[in-house]
C-alpha cells in the first residue's frame, strides 16, 4: 500500500473512530446516557433533561478535547519537523513551562494592581490568560531555535527538561507573592483540565488554532524539505529563516491557546507524531497533519473519558492518564531510536 493511500484511509478510520469516541464521551458520566440518546440530544430529539446534560455541560467540554488535542497533535509534527528531533513537543523543550511562567506572572500582577484586576482573575477571563501563554510560550520558542542552532539533538532534550524544571521552581516563587484568588486560579489552571472552557470560551479557543493550522498547511511543503537539511532547502529555494519564524509563530498560535484555556497539557504532542508517521508510512509533513490532529482528538477524548468515569472515591487528574500513554512511549523511543542513540 502507497503512503498516500495508506494516509488516506487511515484518515477516514481515524475520522470515525473519533466520531465514535465523542459519542461515547458525550453518552458516559455520573448520568449514564445512551449514545443513540446522546445524538439526538445534539439536534432537540432527547429528553429534555438529558438533553440539558449533553448540551450544557458534556459537549463544550468534548469540543475542547477535540480542539486541544489536534492543534497540540499538528504541533508536535511541526516542532519535531523543526527541530529534527524526535522527542521535541512544547513540554519537552520548555514551551509549556513558558506558558506556566506567563500566567504565574499575570495572577501574580494582580495581586498588586487592585480590586478590579482581581475580579477578573475570578472571572478567568480568556483574552488576559491567553496572551500571558502566549508570550511566555512565544520568547520560550525563539530561545529553544536559537539554541537547536548551536547544540545537537540530545543536548537540546536535556536542556528544554532542565529549563522546565528550574521555571518550575521559578513559579512557586512567583505564585508564592500572589493573593489567595489568584493562587487558586493558577492551581486549577496548572493541573490541565478539558471541563473548565465554556461555550463562550470556545471561540476564543478556536481561532487562534485555525490561524495556526492555516499557518502549518502553508508551511507543510518547506518543512519537508528542511527534514532533509538545510542546503536541501535552500537549494529548492526556501528561505529557511523566514521558515522557522513562521513555523514557529503556527506553534504558538496552537499551543498557546491550549495551554491558556486547558492548562498544560503533556504528552499529547510528543507521541502522536509517531503514530501519524507509523499510520501514513513516510516523514511527510502534508499527510502528516490531518493523521496528527485526528489522532491527538481521539487520545485527548479517550483520557477525558478516563477522568470523567463516574468513580466513587478518588479524582483522575488528565496529566496523569496521559502520562500512563506518553511515559512508555518515551521510555521506548529513548532506547530504540537510533537518532537519540546517536547512531545517525
């Protein structure tokens, strides 16, 4: 089988099977809810009360999944393409942890600024929040592509994880001089969560995306061809450093807004891209992207799915069930892949 084709059906089976799994996710919970029951309530044809548990209250937080996990997906084919390097997504080389520090010093801003900004913090309001993810994520990225210029593959690894682990530190500093709302605001955020974006969020959540995923179809051609090295790219033309900004600017668009509205969120962009590539069967970037996305909606509804299982007597967190995913998959890539052996 061609990778075309390959990609092609394994977009159209992973196209169902995500249709499958919003129906389950939509139909499981505290209330059990049948799936045909569940669709139906999506177009006024269930009972008013399921209806009500569908619409209000299951659905933005499905939609969010879907959301979060494409754009993290299509994210980590683009860093890992990037980069060159099979173990980048935004939480390996620090972007996520910019993030953190962005909103750690926004909530921690507020405490010195007065009761209205306060407020506001209460009301989590998405433009403030989103901008702070985006900027720490923005200077965090610029940093790691500086850096990936001069250092090779695992270098770069080790540093994106310490450089996360001392931001981390750095937070608890910052959020130790914050007030008690804007500490609680920071400590649900920071745990990653699908349930916390409302219908109204949902906008402000997928436009930024969309800019993105425009951004990385566009630059999906150039990409492949820098996979195979800079004089490669140049010689077709590409002007590589206008291709890294770029490229870069798509990751914020996509993850920033993610990380802003959901928390930080793992795992997801780090083992999806394999999947992709194992699915479409060549580096590609082009069929890559939609393999990536469809992929990462289903592994993003199916941890949520987890976490929202009515269970009696402990809460899962959603780093937690990724974790259990993600970790093996890392373990395996460590010790398997040749590019991090640095046999090539």
């Amino acid at each position: 089988m061609t990778p075309a084709l390959r990609s092609t059906v394994g977009t159209i089976l992973l196209a169902l099977a995500l249709v499958m799994a919003a129906l389950f996710a939509l139909a499981f919970g505290t209330v059990g809810i049948g799936m045909g029951e569940a669709a139906a309530s999506l177009f006024g044809g269930a009972d008013p009360m399921n209806a009500q548990i569908v619409r209000e209250l299951r659905l933005p937080r499905v939609v969010t999944a879907i959301i979060a996990g494409s754009a993290l997906g299509i994210g980590g084919v683009l860093m890992q393409a990037l980069f060159r390097n099979p173990m980048a997504d935004a939480w390996s080389l620090g972007l996520t942890a910019g993030g953190q520090l962005g909103v750690a010093l926004l909530v921690t801003a507020a405490a010195f600024s007065g009761p209205a900004a306060i407020a506001f913090l209460q009301s989590f309001e998405g433009v403030s929040i989103t901008a702070g993810a985006m900027l720490g994520i923005g200077l965090f990225a610029l940093a790691m592509a500086a850096l990936a210029r001069r250092v090779g593959t695992v270098t770069l690894l080790v540093v994106g994880l310490m450089l996360g682990f001392t931001v981390q530190g750095i937070v608890s500093v910052v959020i130790h001089f914050a007030n008690r709302v804007g500490g609680r605001v920071f400590s649900g955020w920071s745990d990653g969560n699908f349930a916390g974006v409302t219908a109204s969020d949902l906008p402000m959540l997928a436009l930024p995306v969309a800019a993105g995923v425009m951004l990385a179809l566009y630059n999906a051609k150039p990409l492949t061809a820098l996979l195979l090295g800079e004089t490669y790219a140049r010689s077709l033309g590409t002007d590589v450093t206008r291709l890294r900004r770029l490229t870069l600017a798509a990751v914020v668009l996509l993850v920033a807004p993610v990380t802003a509205y959901c928390g930080p969120v793992t795992f997801i962009g780090l083992i999806v891209p394999h999947f992709a590539r194992a699915i479409a069967g060549t580096a590609r970037i082009m069929p890559l992207l939609p393999l990536a996305a469809l992929s990462g909606a289903c592994l993003a509804i199916a941890a949520d799915t987890v976490v929202h299982a009515p269970w009696e007597q402990h809460f899962l967190h959603l780093n937690a069930v990724l974790a259990l995913v993600g970790a093996p998959v890392v373990i395996g890539l460590l010790i398997f892949s040749s590019t991090m052996r640095g046999q090539r």
